[in-house]
C-alpha cells in the first residue's frame, strides 16, 4: 500500500441498474484509524458502493481507489488486502466456528494463529463454542464470527456492510466496541447501517439515501445542517399533541422521537424562546396543560429527516 | 346478499397468476413435455435401417452375386465391404464398424445346382439384443425369399443358415442396458453435484467474499470439481460391481481402462454441472438445468435404449454432442467386446476434448465480479 | 369487559429446551403493546403461539376472547398479522393483493371494493395500485402490508418488527397509522429493535430466556428503574450485573433475569 495515499478515495461514483438510479456522484475519503458510517435506510445504495468498493460490481461512472490500487484495474490487489463482511453474516452453516475462521484464514494464505492477537477480543467471546455449527450460533454470535472471519488475514482496510442488522440492542453495543477498539490499531473501517443511534459512534457519517450523499460530517456537527430551529415538546397525549401542532402556521414539520416529539419552526432567524412560548401557549389552548417546550440541538435522525426531504415516491 | 368471493377461489386465482407471471418455469413446462413428445415419438422406432453389412465371398459366383445383390436392394443393408476372407470381418466388429457379416462358402452355386447344401453364415453384432435379433430375422428373410424364388421350379434348394451373434450370444438385454444406465447415473450424479455446489454457494452469499479474496476463478472453480471427483469415482466403483456381481456383465477388457474412461467421462458431467450453475441464478433452476441437460439427451439420444442408427437423419448429427454417447462406445467396447486402446482411441479423444472445452467455457463463465 | 389477549402461565419446551417460560401478561383493548426482547428470547416462539401457529406445552392464552389452542379457528378470523419477512405477494399488485386477502377473510365482493378504494386513496397510491408490490420501495410496501392486515377490520394485530430497514419519516408515518388503528380500537401488538418506538406504546414488557423480566408503561419502568431511556434498561435485564429489577403496572413481580452465558 502506497503509505502516502489516503485509504480509501471516491470520486463521482455512479451505478445504474436498468431504470433505477442506486449511486449519484459519490464522492468521499475516509482516512486511517477511522470509522466512517454510511448511514441511510434500505435501498439507499449502500449495499451497490460496497460491492463497487470490494471490486465486485464495476461502476458506470466515477473512479475510486482503495489503499491507493483503483478498483477497476487493480482488482487482484485490493482483494488481497481488504476485510469485507457483506450483509447477513454469510459463513458456512455446516462448518464449525474454528472451520469457518481456518477456512477464511487459508484463502488468504494465512493461518489462524498468525492473526489471532488480532481477532482476539472477538474472538475469546465466542471461542467457547469453537466446535459448535456456525448455523447453531445466536444472531449476535454469527455476527462476531463474521467479523473474525474478515480479520483473521489482517487486512489494511474494513468494509461491514450493515453488519449489525437482526441483531438485538445488546449485541449491537458490543458490537460496536468492538470496532472501537480496532480503530485503535490503525485499521480504517467504513461500515454501513440503518439505525440512526449508531451514526454517532462514527468518527464522520455520510447520510446517505436513493443513491444520493446528502451530508458528510463527524456526528457531533452534522446538526449544523438542519435548517430550522428544533423544539421537543414534552407532556400529554403525544399523538393528539402531534396533529394539534401541525395546525401550527409555521410548522415545518412535527415528529415524534420517543418520548417527546420535534417539533421544527420555519421561521428562520427567529427567537426561540418566543417560539417556545408561543408553542406551549397554543397547546395549553388546546387542552394540553402540562405541555413542556424547549430549545434542542438537532441531532442526526432529525438533520437526515430534514435532508431527505420527501420518502421516495410509491411510483415513478 | 352480497357476492362473496370464497377464501378458496381467492387463493387458486392467486396461484393462477403466480404461474403465468413466471415466464421462465412456465416456458420450460410448456416446451418441455412438447419436446419429450417430439424426440421420444422420432426415436422410438423399433424398425432397424442402415444395417451395415460385410460380404465375405470367397468364390463369388452368380448365386452368390444375385444373393449379394438381394440384400443391397432391400434397402436396409448398407454396404461397408466384399471380403475373399473371414479374417477382415473380427476386426471390423471389434472396430464397429460393420453390424451384420454375410458370410458364403466356397462353391455357393455349385452346392445349389447340385442339390447338396450352400451355407450362408450370418453373424450379428448382438451388443444390443434388440437389433441384433431383427437384424438377424431381415437376413433370414432376404435370404429366405430368394430360396422361394428358385425353389418351385427346382429341388433341394437348400440353403442352409447359421446364425452367430458375437459379443452376446445370450442376448442379455442387461449387456445392452447396464453401460448406458451406467452412462445415465454418472451424468447426473456428477453434473447436480456441482451445480447444487456452486449455486448455493451463490444463494448464500459466501461466494461473495471468495471472490473478495485472493481465490482466482479457476481455483474455485477447480476446487468445487475434484473433490466431487472422489466421490463419482466410487460411484464409477459401485456401478460396475454391480453390473458385474448383479447384473452378470461380462467384463472382457481391461478393468483399468475402464476404471479410466469412467472417470474421465465423470469429469465431464462434473465440468457440465459447473458450466450450468455458473449461467443460472438459483439452485432451483441449476437442478432443474442439470436435469434437463442430462437426463434427457442421455436417456433418448445416446444409443443406450434406442439405437442412434433407427434415429432420423436430422438427429443424428445431435448425438455428437452428448457425452453419453461416446462413454456408451467405450463402455460396450471394452466391456462386451473386450478391446482396447488401439480401437477406442477417438471416443477418448472426444471426451478429453469435451472435457477440456466445458472447463475453460465454464471458468470463463463464472465472471470474477457479479455483474 | 374481554381481554384483547390474555397469557397466563404460557410455556413451550423444545426437547430439553425451554424457550418460553410459563409467561403472564394482559393486554386491553385499544392498547398498543410493545413485546421487546433480545433474539433468541423467546419472543417469536409467543407470537406463534398466540397466532395459532405454534401449540402451547402448558399454559394458556386467548385473543380477542377466544382460546388460542381450542378455539384456533375463530382467533385467527380477528386478527391480522405482518411480519419483516413476509407480508405480501411481491410478483401480484397492489390491488391484486387486496383482492386476494379481502376474499381469504371473506369480505364481500362490494365490501373489497370499498374498503380497498379507501385504502389506496388514503395511501395515495392511486398511481402505483396497478404496480407489482415488487416495484415499491420498502416502505410503501410496509405500510401496505399494514393496511391488508387491517382490511377485514380484526380486533388484533399482530405486527412483527414491520420497520426494520425503513427511512426514518416512513417509520413515524408507520406508527400514525398504528395510532389511528389503535384510536379505532384494534389492539395493536408490536415487536420492534428499535427501543425509540418502545416509548409509542401504551404498555412495554421486555422478554429474557424465556421469561419476562420487565413490563409496565414506558414512563414507569424508566421511572422505577432510574434509567433516562427504555435503551438503558434494556441493556440492563440482558446482561444483568446489577440486583432484581421493579416491575410496575398490572403485571406479576418479574423475576430478576438469569446469568447469561
């Protein structure tokens, strides 16, 4: 790997399937020691940039290089050195745990012992039942040894394309300790994933949706990109809450998140406390007493729900 | 009271439109049974044509000549040689070339005009006891009318015939049956094995990341075939024991060779499982591929029910293609006839070059990206 | 007043294995009730059983007042189910989907027509109601897989992870319309991983090797737990370092979650 080149470099990619548009002129980097999250719901195109990425689809326009090879004529090269993870754990259900890994080991001309130190903090989770079949295996347990299964050769770069998927909150924290602690070692890692709570444990996000990037920035900052000012409102019956303000004149949109909902003003260079108290008097009106309304900071779910504007049409 | 529909006419017209709007299998369950109608209606013919023949005429004569003459306008005798000696017509059998010999002995017309017997001996490549038989019974007949012919006017026309049928005197339909069956479980054991192999290989997933590896095409491809390999072998092994310990078919050549060939024609349906599963997208459409690709020509076009002579014109030309074929050759040559090499060289070299063929088509198939 | 479901004592064993753990739990009419749990909890093994899918070992359980074992039949004409994996016919169209789960439940033909047209109107999907269901985005094709649940109007719905995957507006538009579902009185029973929807339900209850180990409102279990988020709690019962855990609401004292492996 050339030590000067940036890891991973993408420049205008595009892909079409038919009619349908999967990428849009993607364009980022992702740097050493980082995790870099795509983060977008299904049939976002996250899936289609992998594949181009892991040199498994040849895109129609655009260039990319991954450890400084090009995707289309260093084919050979980037497959020697990259990790890559592809969606719903795909390891042989009829080979044991320690098979599967000895497997993967072998295809990279490598052998488990040689990257053990490696896998370890993975791999000592599940080692326990290292002769189970890997279809007996929990949704969780799969996943690590998926995971294993990508690093056991050592590889320069990380590719996890929505490796947390089916799996349960718990595993998916652990889960993503895990790719914490291998950021540590220097491995840069690009992973994709619906779930929005797990954008902010990227070092910077792309939010990705219809093929398109619509923000790329490290998660504490990306609130920057909503446009309105963000308001929670706390307190009663939420979804009578909910159709009461948008009645709202200036209502730019109400959702709710969890206990509370969001509620976005599109008065912009407007004064928020006005608008808070605005807003709690027009639901005490309506019969909401106890209603709470204050000023948030815009967190990624409501910045990507601001970008995307509408959901994709039912039809074209 | 308002119309209901019932839940059960509800779910067959589901059903309904799921059939028609999977053009695929509907195809292949149309076209399908009208195919088999069509090949299994041409090639069941039971009436033989095109019988080679070999005249052994040591003194040809003008009973001889009219006799000779005979068989060549029945019109189902193919003439491959006239001969002065019978020790052409071994050779030619063991080459297969000729299916029936004619064999008249010396001073054929003298024997006649004197009234004392005139032999005609005819012989029969019975490998397959069928044709064998009739091919016989067209022999007796030509010969029998021309003995009408000159009977009522004269005495003692006697001609007198023998029959021999080499290779299978016993007529054993097992001898005919048990190389072609062989030919048949072969195919396709050998050809789903790999193609379940790879394609859900595919549907899993797991090809993916072998091909987001080091792993070149040829190398899994080549990985997935040999260790099938192994594994046809023994059937090769379990086939012939019992053809052998069941079945009582004679094994007059070499064991090793044929231990050889079968391998060699394994290998081919092992190439042919690849090539169909690298072309389909689903396991259900690879078997469905193995299946229709061997079975049928096997069964119908091979020669091991229906000999590939008795097809029409138009589908013999097919028949090169089928690898079944040319094992069929090999398995009766050594098996009923006992020979070797020096005789079987061209079916071995046609399946070496099928063999060969079907792996560099079947690796340049099975594209290193996905799309 | 019935119960819309009523567990009690509800076990299945698998050989050696127990995967559901003599659970008990209520749900009211109109209610939307969240039934979390980590994978392999034993959550799918009581939605089969309560569906009719799966015989109960002992225990017993009715929907919509009828007995899930005995009275199979009639549960499954009141309720309406849609699962992540499988909902609707992805090579019919829309309408020919409508059709076809309208005259499995025995709608009138009339009764299709209208309640089929108001289902497309209310969708907006006249454009796309002669479209395959394979050719909408994942969302529509949830949010219609929704709405076929709901056509022969059941007293029960079953929703089975019916987000999983989905844009982050199309989900809030999802649970609207389990809102106005449940306003009509359908009781809506819903599993989810996403532990922000939790907080839409009337009733949580969170399942751990085969029993439940938390069940109460929302605010309740936050509250008597001292935990900011249903997240926090969550990751609490399923790996447990701490002591038992309150239960609150009408439900039984759960039992502090096993040692996990």
């Amino acid at each position: 790997m050339n030590e000067a080149s940036v890891p991973l470099e993408v420049r205008g990619l595009g892909k079409r399937f038919g009619d349908v548009v999967a990428l849009d002129d993607v364009s980022f980097e992702v740097e050493r020691s980082e995790i870099f999250g795509l983060v977008g719901p299904d049939g976002g195109g996250k899936t289609t940039l992998f594949r181009i990425l892991t040199t498994l689809l040849l895109a129609d326009s655009g260039s990319a290089s991954v450890l400084g090879f090009d995707v289309v004529r260093d084919m050979w090269a980037i497959r020697e050195r990259v990790g890559y993870m592809p969606g719903r754990f795909s390891l042989y259900p009829d080979l044991g745990v320690e098979e599967n890994l000895r497997f993967f080991a072998s295809v990279f001309g490598t052998t488990l012992e040689e990257g053990y130190d490696l896998i370890a903090p993975i791999y000592s989770q599940i080692e326990p039942f290292r002769d189970r079949r890997a279809g007996a295996l929990s949704g969780g347990m799969k996943q690590k040894l998926a995971l294993s299964c990508a690093l056991v050769h050592r590889p320069d770069i990380l590719f996890l394309d929505e490796p947390t998927t089916g799996v349960d909150a718990v595993s998916r924290r652990e889960f993503w300790d895990l790719l914490d602690s291998l950021r540590e070692s220097g491995l840069p890692i690009v992973v994709s994933t619906p779930y929005m709570d797990e954008a902010s444990r990227c070092d910077r996000v792309a939010l990705i949706q219809q093929g398109r990037i619509l923000a790329i920035d490290d998660p504490g900052a990306i609130g920057r990109r909503f446009p309105n000012l963000l308001f929670s409102v706390r307190g009663g019956d939420r979804y009578a809450m909910l159709r009461a303000l948008r009645d709202l004149p200036h209502s730019a949109s109400v959702f709710p998140f969890g206990d509370e909902l969001h509620y976005s003003d599109s008065r912009t260079g407007g004064d928020a406390d006005a608008i808070a108290a605005e807003v709690r008097s027009f639901l005490r009106e309506r019969g909401f007493a106890g209603a709470e309304v204050a000023r948030i900071e815009p967190g990624i779910e409501d910045t990507f729900m601001a970008l995307m504007g509408a959901p994709e049409a039912a039809a074209a | 009271m308002a119309h209901r529909s019932s839940p059960l006419s509800a779910f067959m017209a589901k059903e309904l439109r799921h059939i028609l709007r999977d053009r695929q299998t509907l195809t292949i369950l149309l076209l399908l049974p009208l195919a088999m109608v069509v090949l299994f209606g041409f090639a069941l013919r039971t009436d033989v044509n095109h019988i080679r023949t070999v005249f052994v005429d040591p003194s040809p004569d003008h009973a001889t000549v009219a006799l000779r003459a005979r068989f060549l306008g029945n019109g189902r005798f193919d003439l491959v040689d006239i001969s002065a000696t019978t020790a052409e017509v071994e050779p030619i059998f063991r080459r297969g070339l000729a299916d029936v010999a004619v064999v008249f002995e010396p001073g054929f017309a003298d024997h006649l005009a004197r009234g004392t017997p005139a032999r005609v001996l005819v012989i029969t490549d019975a490998s397959d006891p069928n044709t064998g038989s009739r091919m016989q019974a067209y022999a007796r007949a030509v010969i029998a009318s021309y003995q009408a012919e000159r009977g009522p006017g004269r005495e003692g026309v006697r001609i007198v015939t023998q029959t021999r049928m080499r290779f299978n005197p016993s007529l054993e339909s097992a001898n005919l049956f048990v190389p072609g069956l062989i030919a048949l479980v072969l195919t396709l054991v050998t050809a789903l094995m790999t193609s379940i192999s790879l394609s859900r290989e595919k549907e899993r997933g797991t090809l993916e990341i072998l091909l987001v590896s080091p792993l070149r095409p040829w190398q899994i491809i080549v990985g997935k075939v040999l260790p099938y390999l192994g594994l046809a072998f023994a059937n090769v092994v379990t086939a012939l024991l019992a053809a052998w310990l069941i079945f009582a078919v004679p094994f007059r050549g070499s064991i090793t060779l044929l231990l050889i060939t079968s391998t060699l024609y394994a290998m081919v349906g092992l190439a042919l499982g690849v090539f169909i599963a690298a072309r389909t997208s689903s396991q259900r459409a690879a078997m469905l591929g193995a299946m229709a690709g061997t079975m049928l020509p096997t069964t119908l076009l091979s020669g091991m029910i229906f000999p590939i002579a008795s097809l029409p014109g138009w589908l013999q030309p097919v028949t090169i293609v089928i690898p079944a074929r040319w094992f069929i050759v090999i398995a009766r040559g050594i098996m009923l006839k006992g020979v070797g090499l020096h005789y079987l060289w061209q079916p071995i070299a046609v399946l070496v070059v099928m063999l060969a063929v079907l792996m560099l088509v079947a690796i340049r198939s099975f594209k290193p990206r996905l799309a | 007043m019935t119960l819309a479901i009523d567990v009690h004592e509800l076990t299945r064993r698998f050989g050696s294995f127990t995967a559901v753990d003599a659970i008990t739990f209520h749900v009211d009419e109109g209610e939307v009730f969240g039934f979390l749990g980590a994978n392999g909890a034993g959550k799918t093994t009581a939605i089969k059983m309560l569906i009719g899918l799966l015989a109960p070992t002992s225990g017993r359980a009715s929907v919509a007042g009828f007995d899930v074992l005995t009275q199979a039949d009639q549960v499954r004409r009141r309720i309406g189910y849609m699962s992540q994996r499988f909902s609707l016919y992805e090579d019919l169209t829309v309408r020919e989907n409508i059709t076809l789960y309208g005259g499995i439940y025995g709608l009138s033909d009339a009764g299709i027509r209208e309640r089929g047209g108001s289902l497309i109107r209310e969708l907006q999907l006249e454009n796309a109601a002669d479209e395959r269901v394979s050719a909408l985005p994942l969302g529509w094709k949830q949010k219609l897989a929704f709405s076929v649940a709901m056509l022969h109007r059941p007293a029960v719905v079953f929703l089975d992870e019916p987000t999983g995957g989905v844009d982050p507006i199309t989900r809030r538009q999802f649970w609207e319309m389990i809102y106005a579902a449940a306003s009509r009185g359908t009781t809506v029973f819903v599993t989810t991983h996403y532990l922000d929807e939790a907080e839409y339900c009337d009733r949580v209850s969170i399942m751990v090797d085969g029993r439940i180990a938390a069940m109460g409102t929302p605010d309740d279990l936050k509250r008597d737990n001292h935990v900011a988020t249903l997240d926090e709690l969550f990751v609490r019962l399923a790996r447990p370092d701490a002591g038992a855990v309150a239960a609150t609401g009408a439900g039984p004292a759960a039992r502090p979650a096993p040692e996990r492996r």
